[in-house]
C-alpha cells in the first residue's frame, strides 16, 4: 500500500486524545495524517488538500459525522470514509453504511484493527473498475434514466422518488450487467467487509427496487432471480439471455 509519496489520512474527531493517539500511530505506519476537531469545517479542508480516505467519528458537536457525510455523497464526492461509531449505535451505523460510508469500526477499538481497516478500503478503491457506470452521465434501459451524476432516476421523463439505499444497489446492479450476484456479493459491495449487515435483508431491497422498476414485481423485467444463486440485471438487448 505504500509509494514514493505516503498516503494522507485525515481523522475527523472531537476526542482530542484519541485524535493524537491515531496520528502517532497512523503515522508511524508511515501514512500522512492531519487531523479536525469536527464535522463543521470537512469541506473547507477539503478544499485544501484531499486525502486518500477521511476516518470520521459518528459523535460530534456542531455537524456529526452522518451530516458530515451526507453532505459529501451529496456532492457526488466518492472520498472513502470510516465511521468510527459507539457500540450501541446500530442504527446510526446502518444509516452511515446506506448513506456511503465504507466500513466502520465501534468503540473502543485497537489502532491495529482500524489500521487494517483502512488498508482493506483503500484496496478496494484502486480494485474499483475504470468504467463504472457512474463515469457516464446517465444510463437509460426501457423508460428509465439513471444519472449517476444527481443520484437520480426517471421513468419516461419524470422523476422517480429513489431512497440512497435504493439506489445503490441499482447502480451495483447496473454496474454487473447478466452477471449473478448473490446476497452476500451484494452486501460485500454495497457496506464493504465486516459489515454485520444480514444478507437476507437483500431481499427487501430488491423487491422495493423492483416496485420501482416494473409495475408487477412479482414479475420482475430487469432484476431476474436466478435461483439458488442469486441475483442479475438484464438489460434490453439481452431479454432472452438470462443466466439459469
């Protein structure tokens, strides 16, 4: 993971000792850390300077880490974040991962864990296809558009109400066309690794998606089930090509 040029982290915390413990030792593993007592001025630094990845407490005053990272998916900025998180908060952490977040890690935790933590996302990143479909504009199949670009969907030119979840698996989905996804693929590439996220919940996802995407869900055009294995999106061209 290592280049000529040590890669820059930037730890988001109001915890001042745990913001100098992380530095010195992130540092010592030979990263560039700065450092910023909260949410409120993220975006000016970002400004600034750009790291590799931003590790952001969930708990803070002013603009909490969710805000925070609200406001960066918002911007279509694809930054990975960490949330650092209480153990207890399991919905707040839930929310983080639907709404971007890349991996999380409850409190306390080791420097040691949160270290292979970031390395794994960051490996993840430079893994990332060079033509995902969010490097396009827009998308279209059947009277849909998806712009990647507004997070935003159209059915025949009007807009679509699409939750963040929601369209994050379509993407995914748009970015695998006929290739069979199984619930815990689905998972791992929507919330990363150690996510503690059930996989059965995939099945819930998809059948709001489709809801979305045809007018009987029971009877699905472009997310086909393909049984004992998982899922697939079928586009136009390839009705008659779905993987059994």
């Amino acid at each position: 993971m290592r280049t000529n040029q040590p890669t820059q982290i930037l730890v988001v915390d109001d915890d001042p000792e745990l913001r100098d413990l992380l530095r010195e030792y992130l540092t010592s593993q030979g990263f560039a850390v700065s450092v910023l007592h909260d949410g409120d001025g993220l975006q000016a630094r970002l400004e600034r300077e750009r790291p590799a990845l931003i590790v952001l407490d969930l708990m803070m005053p002013k603009v909490d880490g969710l805000t925070a990272l609200r406001n960066l998916r918002a911007k279509n900025d694809d930054i990975p974040v960490i949330l650092l998180t209480a153990r207890s908060d399991e919905i707040d952490r839930i929310v983080g991962l639907e709404i971007g977040a890349d991996d999380y890690l409850g409190k306390p935790f080791s420097p040691r864990e949160l270290l292979a933590r970031i390395n794994a996302v960051l490996r993840r990143k430079l893994a990332r296809p060079a033509a995902a479909p969010e490097d396009r504009e827009s998308v279209v199949f059947g009277p849909f558009r998806v712009n990647f670009r507004q997070r935003s969907l159209e059915r025949s030119g009007q807009s679509v109400s699409i939750s963040d979840t929601e369209f994050a698996l379509l993407k995914l989905l748009l970015s695998h066309p006929l290739e069979v996804l199984s619930r815990e693929r689905i998972v791992e590439l929507m919330y990363g690794t150690a996510n503690g996220i059930s996989d059965r919940g995939i099945d819930v996802q998809i059948w709001r998606l489709r809801r979305l995407l045809d007018e009987d869900a029971q009877r699905p055009r472009y997310i086909q089930t393909v049984r004992g294995r998982g899922y697939t999106f079928v586009p136009d061209e390839a009705e008659d090509s779905i993987p059994q």
